[in-house]
C-alpha cells in the first residue's frame, strides 16, 4: 500500500503537464442567458444546494453595466456579482429569488490604464490574478502581495478580503493595496436608477467598498498601488515543531514573505525563508506548485479512492502513511519550485517576483479535454474537501498552537489527514482601515481536509478537526475567510468586527433596498438568522454545532461530546461502545 502511494504521488509529479483542461462555466443556462444555474468551483457549497438566477448578464463595458445596473434597478430586481472563476466556498455569489441577476464580470478583464511613474495600474475587475501579474510585469512593476493560486480575479478578492503572507509594508491583503475604485450601485429615479462612485484614498467609503462581499454594487475599475518588480531568494527549511507557538511571533517580522507549512501528526513544520534580494542577484527561478498543475484523471481517482477506501476502514495508519509520502514526494520535488523554470538543483531559488508569487498552471490547456484537471476539478473523481480558514491576532496565536499540539499529544493520529493535502499553511496577515478586514496583526491557518461525496457519512477523527474549529474561532475569536469555511465559523463572525456598523451604514446609502444582498449575505452580516442549519447529520457537514446525538452519525457511532482541550466544543466523536 505504502509503495503504491508513493508510486502515484511520484508518477503524478511527473505526469503533472502544462496541457490541462480549465475549469468548467459556474454560470450555465438552459436557454442563452435565461433560466442559469450558478456553482463554485468545486461544484459543492456548504450546503450543497445550487444556486439560480433567472438570468444572467454580461457587460463588456462600464456603459452596459450602468445600463444593466439601472434597469435591474427599476424592476426592483435581486443582482450579484459573479466571476469567470467562483472560487469561493460559500454562496458569496449567489442572487436571490425567483428573477435573480446574475452580473458577470467574465468580459470586463482589461486594462484602463498604467501609471509607471506613479506606480498604479487601473484594471477591470474581472481580470485574473495571472494577467494582473504579468500586465504588470511587462510594465516593470509588481503586486508585492496576493493569494499563491493566480485563478482569482481582482473584484474576487477585493470581495472576500484574500490575501498572501506578510508582516511587511501594508501587509498581504491585496485590499490594501487599493488606492482607488469605481463602484456602480442602486439609485433612484432622479438619477437614472444607477449611480457611479469613484472612492480613493482617504473616502471612508473605500474602507468598506475594498471588502465588500459585493453587497455595495459592482466594482467597475480597481486602481492598484504595485512596486518596480524585484527578486526574491526562497528557502525552505524543514524543523520539528516544538517551538513554533514562540517562532511564529519573530519569524513574519525576520522575513518579508515568510509563510509556515505545519504538519502538526509528524510534528514538523517547513518555513519559508523568503527576502527580497537586489535585482541583479542571479537566478530566474520559477513557482509551478504542483498542487496547482494539471493532474492525470487517473491518478486523481486513484488517490481519492485510496483515500476514501482509509476513511471506510477507518484506517488511520493508512492515513499516517500516505500522508507521510506526499509530504515527502512535496519536499523532495521542492514543492514545484525551480531554479530556472526547467530543474531544481538547491536552495536557494532566486528569481523576479512574478515568476514566484503565485501559480496555477491547470488552468492551461483545452477545454473539456478531461485526461488531466485542476487536482479538485469536479469533472473528475478528485479531490473533494472543506477548508475552515481563519486568521488569529498575534497576541493570542501562541496559546491556540499550544492547544493544537495539545490536542495531538492526545491524539496523535488525528490529524494526518492533513498532510494529504500538504499540511497547515500559515500566512501573516495585517490589520487593515478595510472595515470587514483584519482587526489586528496575526496569523491566517488554512486548513484542507477530506469532505465524503455521502453528506451523511462521518469523517475519521472529525471530532479533532470540529474542536479545532470551535476553538480557533470561539476561544481564541479568530476572524473566518469570508471566501473559505463552513457555516460554522461564520456564527456571530460580524460581531468581531470594531466596526461594522460603519460598513452596514455605507451599505444602506449605497444599496438601500438590497438589491445587492442576498439570504448567506444577510446571516453573515448579522442581519438574518440562519447561518446554523439544525437538522440530522449537521454536525457532519459544519452546517451547526451538534447539541444532540443526530446532528452527528449515532447509527454509525458518531455521537456528540464535548471537546477534549476546549470543553465548551460540541464535536461528533466515534466511539465503538
Ligand atoms: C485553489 C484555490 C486557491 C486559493 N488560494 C487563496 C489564497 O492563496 N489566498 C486567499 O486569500 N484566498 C485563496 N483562495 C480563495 C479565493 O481567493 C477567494 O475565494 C476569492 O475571493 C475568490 O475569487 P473569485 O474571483 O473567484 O471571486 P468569487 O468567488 O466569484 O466572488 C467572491 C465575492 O466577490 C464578489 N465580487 C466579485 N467581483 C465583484 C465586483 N466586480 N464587484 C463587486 N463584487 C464582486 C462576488 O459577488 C462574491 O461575493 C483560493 C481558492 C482556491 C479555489
Ligand atoms: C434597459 O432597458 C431599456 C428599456 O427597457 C432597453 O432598451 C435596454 O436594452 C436595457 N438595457 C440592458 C443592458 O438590459
Ligand atoms: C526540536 O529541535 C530542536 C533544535 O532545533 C531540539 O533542541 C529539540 O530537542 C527538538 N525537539 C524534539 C522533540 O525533537
Ligand atoms: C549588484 O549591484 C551592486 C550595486 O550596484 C554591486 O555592489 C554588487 O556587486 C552587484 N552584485 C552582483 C551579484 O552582481
Ligand atoms: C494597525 O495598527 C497599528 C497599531 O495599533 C496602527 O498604528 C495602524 O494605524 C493600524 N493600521 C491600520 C491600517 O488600521
């Protein structure tokens, strides 16, 4: 079994190839525009419902989006935004209703304008983070800090708060970076039934239009402060984690793109030891993740079913082991960094900027050519997981990862999971003046662990991850990824939020009627219950916290208990008595 991993894993490095097939439409409709259906990526919300809109638009200038923005408008007609690429997890862009909108920002990917000597360059929000990259590339210029995955477009992650890893500058939230924006929202009839605003810095709208959940209107043009392009030199370092809950206070403020690999079932951890370097240090390294990069079908149903077939037989040594060998297949292969863009010969990897700051080669190839994917692409029997990813202010992540380890040493086997999907990843993150931006300096975990096809089938050692979960967002008040997470960690998630008042009185200026709102928008801004789903199994799903035996699995020994380091957790726990 273990040679048979490790056979996959090594075979789909290999067979990870730069013709793969994009993702598939989200948005599909049954009659041209009319009737559509809307999903994220991964072809699964929380809930699993799918989302309709009577019909959807798509503007390929600013002109049509004010006209389409103003006729919504006098119809009274629920919109939302929507993206070429929907990655995010939960409903964020789902309209409501029985003649929901849809506005796509899929043609709205160009240019306005670059400013080299000023530093800034005006783009559509529909452009994805990999032309962003390279636009400004070409221009000499470069984003310092952004997501690591380049499948994302700009209105996405402004929407959602995304973000890399850094202490340093204005931190690592691409809002941040934000020195202008044009949004079009509601008006009434006086002004056309549609009004454009051009925020900039310094308009206290801005805050709250930079981390939207695109609940103001629609982004039409981001302007963004960029730097000259620069090198970097990257090394990563492979330690035990005794000492990490202290390391992660120093680590962020030692190196400008430091970022932590944490596999807490082998009690080790990876650092990046990543600085900027002078331009004419050479090098012309190259980031081709191999998470990112188009994988065999076969593979990928291969591995799933492996994995699946552990979770079965709650095999969690199988589990142990194969995580083991794809952290070993990861590290051996330098995770799919080279020195030169062909081969890796050693550490360091010394190269320009955006040729390292994110990847994302699955995307390349021909459509529906389905031989290799995206690893989580739901065409394919791949990948299928939650994420629970929130960030911890600085001041109190050092008693979380405490109680994580704690939480190992009581059950050492628990989190192996993990590893199959490369660990913990841990990125600094910066309080921002964004008002649904981060509060305080701290650290982000992105957490990615298996998620059955079967709603009602329990996970092995769920419990652990449930506790961690509660614990991490109750205990220690950690803020959710409004893009990643199960309904969970949104519950009384606003509330952290100094000042979200402010946003709600932006919001009812902009949008009065909620227009732009919908059902999930309104819970997670405290605005309408509902974000817990209480019915049987919901435990299972992170749909509620379990307060009775049936919200977890009791026919298949799943019961709820109470947490083991955080008593005040509520968790789905296995017991065979
Ligand atoms: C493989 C993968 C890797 C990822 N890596 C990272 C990472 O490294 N860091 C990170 O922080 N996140 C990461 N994410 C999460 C991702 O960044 C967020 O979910 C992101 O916001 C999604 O962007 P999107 O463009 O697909 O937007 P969508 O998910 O389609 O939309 C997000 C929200 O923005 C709104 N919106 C979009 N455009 C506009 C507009 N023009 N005007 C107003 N509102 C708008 C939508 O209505 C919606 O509410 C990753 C996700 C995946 C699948
Ligand atoms: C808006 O409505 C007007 C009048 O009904 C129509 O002529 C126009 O085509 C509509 N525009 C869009 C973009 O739907
Ligand atoms: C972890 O590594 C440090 C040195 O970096 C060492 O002193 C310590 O003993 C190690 N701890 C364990 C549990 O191996
Ligand atoms: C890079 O440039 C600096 C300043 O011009 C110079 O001192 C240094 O020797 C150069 N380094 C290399 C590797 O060429
Ligand atoms: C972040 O916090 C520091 C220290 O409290 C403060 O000086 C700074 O203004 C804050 N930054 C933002 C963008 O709010």
């Amino acid at each position: 079994m273990k040679i048979l991993i490790s056979c996959l894993i090594t075979m789909s490095m290999f067979y990870g190839i730069a013709n793969g097939s994009p993702p598939a439409d989200p948005i599909k409709c049954s009659n041209k525009n009319l009737d559509c259906t809307i999903q994220n990526t991964f072809g699964s919300f929380p809930d699993r419902t799918i989302c309709h809109a009577a019909e959807v638009a798509y503007p390929t200038t600013e002109e049509q989006l004010i006209s389409i923005v103003a006729n919504a408008t006098m119809l009274k007609r629920k919109m939302k935004v929507a993206t070429k690429t929907s990655h995010s997890i939960p409903k964020v862009m789902c309209p409501e209703g029985e003649n929901g909108l849809i506005i796509s920002t899929k043609l709205l990917d160009q240019t306005v304008s670059v400013d080299q000597s000023g530093l800034t360059m005006t783009v559509q929000p529909g452009m994805e983070l990999r032309d962003l990259i390279s636009k400004a590339a070409a221009a000499g210029m470069a984003l310092p800090y952004a997501p690591y995955w380049w499948g994302v477009t700009v209105g996405g992650m402004l929407g959602t708060g995304a973000h890399g890893s850094s202490l340093w500058g204005s931190g690592s939230a691409v809002h941040d970076y934000v020195v202008r924006l044009r949004v079009v929202s509601p008006a009434g009839a006086d002004e056309g039934y549609a009004k454009v605003r051009t925020l900039e810095s310094g308009d206290p709208d801005l805050d709250a239009a930079k981390v939207s959940l695109g609940v103001l209107g629609v982004i039409s043009q981001v302007t963004l402060k960029l730097q000259p392009n620069f090198k970097r030199s990257i090394t990563f370092l492979e330690k035990n984690d005794s000492d990490l809950a202290y390391q992660v206070l120093t680590f962020g403020k030692e190196h400008e793109f430091a970022d932590f690999n944490w596999l807490p079932s082998q009690r080790k951890v990876v650092y990046r030891i990543d600085d900027r370097v002078p331009t004419n240090s050479s090098g012309n390294g190259l980031n081709d993740f191999i998470g990112f990069r188009s994988t065999s079908s076969l593979l990928l149903a291969g591995l799933r079913t492996i994995e699946a077939g552990e979770e079965m037989t709650k095999n969690a040594n199988g589990k142990c082991i194969s995580g083991a060998s794809n952290t070993l297949a990861l590290t051996t292969s330098a995770y799919g960094y080279t020195n030169d863009g062909i081969l890796f010969t050693g550490y360091p990897v010394v190269g320009y900027h955006n040729r390292l700051q994110a990847s994302g080669s699955c995307l390349n190839g021909i459509q529906d050519a389905l031989f290799t994917a995206c690893p989580w692409d739901p065409r394919v029997e791949g990948l299928f997981y939650f994420q629970t990813a929130f960030s911890i202010g600085l001041s109190k992540v050092k008693g979380f990862i405490e109680d994580v380890q704690s939480l190992v040493n009581l059950v050492p086997k628990a989190l192996c999971g993990l590893d199959i999907y490369n660990g913990i990843l841990m990125r600094y993150v910066t309080n921002s003046s964004a008002y649904l931006g981060k509060q305080e300096d701290g650290l982000d975990f992105d957490i990615t662990y298996y998620r059955s096809k079967d709603p009602t089938k329990p996970r092995l050692y769920e419990d652990v991850l449930e506790e961690i979960e509660q614990m991490a967002m109750f205990k220690y008040r950690a803020l959710p990824h409004w893009g990643k997470n199960r309904n969970v960690a949104f519950i009384g998630a606003i509330e952290k939020y100094a000042k979200y008042n402010e946003f709600l009185r932006v919001k009812n200026a902009y949008d009065p009627d909620g227009l732009f709102s919908s059902e999930w928008s309104d819970q997670i801004l405290g605005l309408k219950e509902g974000i817990s789903i209480v019915k049987n199994g919901c435990a299972l799903e992170g749909l509620c916290i379990c307060s009775q035996d049936i919200h977890c699995a009791p026919e298949s020994g799943y019961f709820c208990r109470p947490g083991r380091i955080y008593k005040e957790a509520r968790v789905c726990r296995f017991s065979s008595s």
